[in-house]
DNA sequence: CGCGGCTTTGATGTTCATCAAGTAAAGTGG
DNA sequence: CCACTTTACTTGATGAACATCAAAGCCGCG
C-alpha cells in the first residue's frame, strides 16, 4: 500500500498491534479462525497451502506493507491457507472487527482496501498462469528473476527458499529445480554458493524466463 | 452477490445498462480501457487471457450474478483479460467513476463488493491450484463435476465447452482432454453424445476428481 | 561426532505433448 | 438446399518432458 493509504489505515485504526517472527515462525495457520486484518511491516513471508498428505503449495510471497491475511479475510471465517516468515519479520494486526466499523463509516478506506486486495490478488492469478505456461527452466528462471527484479533489487542475493520450496512455488519437483539450477551453472548464466544467487548473464536467463 | 447486495447496488446506482450477447460473441477485451463495472444477469461467460502467439487460458468461468469484470476493476485501468459469451447472456453495467463515488460515500456497499471480490478471487486461486496437483483425468473429472455441481445442478447436461476450451481451462492438450473423456466413456463411468454429456457413475468420478 | 534435513547427480519409467491422419459436424456461399 | 470449406472431434504412434527412485555428499546442530 502506498503511505497515504498506510497512514489512514493507522490513523483510523486504534487497535494497531506489532508482533516479530523469527524466519521459519508459523505466523497464520489454515482453517483457524480469522479475527484479525494482519500486513507486513518488515521481512518476507510465505503464503501457502498444505494438503491432509503433507505436501505444500506456495501460493505467494508477500513483502513489507503487503498484506498478510490476503482474500479470506473479507470472504470467509476461517484461513484456508497458513502463512510462514522466511525471514524474520515483524507484522502488524488489526482488529477485524473494528476495520469492518471503520470501512463501513469510511468508504473512501474501504476503497483504498479494496483496490489493494484487488491488486494483489490479480498479480497471483496472472503470475500463476504465466507459470503454467512455461517448460521447467523458465519456471525456474521466472522465480528467480522475481526475487531479482522485485524483492532484492540486485543481481546478486541469497534465496529465501530452499529448493523444495521453490518446487512448491512453481510446481514442479525439488529434483528439477536443483538440475535446472545445475544447468543455468553449467551455460555460465549463474554463480551459486548454496543459497547465494549471482546471475551473470541477465539477458539470456530473461529469455529463458519469457520463452522458456 | 446475494439479493441484499444486489438491490443495494441497484438502488445506488441510476446509470444501469443491460446488453445481450449471443454465444460466442466478445464481451469484454483485454487491453482496453475499464469504464464500467460489469455482471452477469444472465447466460455464461468465460474469462481468459491471450498469448501474443494465439493460445488462450481460461482463468474462470462467470455465473450468473458473477461479476464479470473481475478483479482489475478497482486495480487497473486496462483489462487484462477478455470475456466472451459461452451461452447467450445478458450483463449488466454500471458507470465505473459513478460506482466509486458511490462507494466512497457507502461504506457499506464498499464493504459488500470488496466481500464478493474477495470470494470470487479466492475460489479462482484456490481451484488453479486443485487443478494443478492432479493428473490430466483428474482434471477433466474436476471439470466435469465443476459443470455438474455448481453450474447445471444435474448428472447430465451439454457442455457450454468445446474441448480445446476445457484443454485451455485445466491446462493440457485437446487431444488429452478427448482422450480422458474417452477413457471414461470406456470404463462406463460417462455417456457421451457430442456436447452432451451424462454421468453414470458419480461416485468413481468423484473419486478421480480428487485422488486422480 | 553422528544424526537428520537439505542438496546434488544419475538411471529409469511414466505421463504427457506433439505429430499425423481421418471422421464428423457446423458454417458459408452459390 | 446442396456442394464446399472450415472447424471440431477422435484415435494411434512417437518422442520429449518430467516425476520417481536410488545413492551419495554436504551442512548445521545437538
């Protein structure tokens, strides 16, 4: 959200709480209750479901002033997904409640609220479909343009997700993941210590990305 | 959007427009301008997305009461989808700036949109990815009851898809999607007379949806 | 130091897309 | 309304992409 829009949430909104996350915390977990509109004030989470056979689907990753308790919020009860810190992290929760009242007497809030959810949910659906689209290198590479392009803004930065989560992002196995990594090494379009990501040769992995 | 929502709307809004669309005809064009905020009175729609190579992926499909113009409504100023009529249909307009005004001074009607958005983009993020865990007969299975269960309310009914649509909607090739239903069609659990599709056995249908 | 989780690579088999070719159905223009 | 064209549907054969299985090295942690 932009400051104006932080400003008048924090404004209206007298119930602010701050709570800190180390990375691997479990901040949100599916099918409990929903009492409070949570945002990220600081570090990088993960949004996911899980399934009753143990197996995880990352829907998205969300930074500061993101908002943590994405759709269900206003749709449903309960979380139906859970939400982990991959780095730590600190939040910040509103009561539910109150933010319904103050939506209510405020619709130039509950517009702002609106048009914020309304983005973030249109980026899931469209990064999820030009996922689907592509070959398992340019998933790969997809991913990791992102955490270039749009988390750490530098070429060169350390993943906040181990293989088998970045397999749960894109859908695909841990194994492949690893060997398209393994290949970006080989073709020289990656440096790689253990997490540690150096791109070296941008525009080609960018190709990959688009038409991989 | 319940009968509550929708007579607020109406009430609220004086600028309200009805078009009809035969099947098949475009609705609404990715690319180009919002102005209006659209639903569905009546009929079937498709929402999808086009490649600059051709192929098409269909994000969700639009029931009556559905809002049409989904969620970049409130976060872009261009679609990023197109809409076109699956069924001969009827939808609704409403002045975009006009419903904003509107919205700001009602925080209630805020509310109640941001509430139907919200159930709308999650149903879509939650079922992309159900689709995405299972095999290629489990997402034709998936489909099948999809029409059954929530759109047609019967175990036999003509499918408002061709089948390189419902390729295009679960993500998989048209001759898979024929051979699936030609795998069903085999093993007695579907009659098949073109479009017109009757399930036989619901029960291992189901069965494939989720464990297929 | 040893255990468990994360990572890596190779070998194998399955699932799936692609290609090809033919039939049926649905528009289209004379 | 019929010949004609196009679009939708179907099946089989082939190969490519990918998951699975297996085994080993690595690293952090108690």
């Amino acid at each position: 959200m932009d400051s104006l829009e932080f400003e008048h949430m924090e404004a209206v909104c007298s119930s602010k709480k701050e709570t800190e996350y180390l990375s691997g915390e479990l901040i949100i977990k599916e099918r409990t209750q929903i009492r409070e509109f949570t945002y990220l004030k600081s570090g990088l989470v993960k949004l996911f479901k899980s399934d009753p056979s143990g197996s995880e689907q990352i829907i998205t990753i969300a930074k500061p002033m993101d908002y943590v308790s994405l759709l269900s919020v206003f749709s449903n009860d309960t979380y139906n997904y859970s939400v982990t810190a991959l780095e730590d992290s600190v939040t910040c929760t509103l009561d539910l409640e109150n933010l319904r009242v103050m939506m209510r007497e405020n619709g130039e809030l509950a517009l702002s609220l609106l048009q914020k959810m309304s983005r973030a949910a249109d980026r899931i659906i469209i990064d999820t479909l030009e996922i689907r689209k592509k070959h398992l290198r340019g998933r790969v590479a997809y991913l990791l343009l992102y955490f270039s392009d749009h988390v750490y803004f530098s070429s060169e930065f350390d993943l906040p997700l181990t293989r088998k989560e970045m397999a749960e992002y894109v859908g695909m196995t841990t194994e492949n993941v690893i060997r398209s990594l393994s290949e970006f090494r080989k073709d020289g379009i990656l440096k790689i210590y253990g997490k540690t990501i150096h791109i070296v040769n941008m525009e080609t992995l960018k190709s990959i990305a688009e038409f991989g």
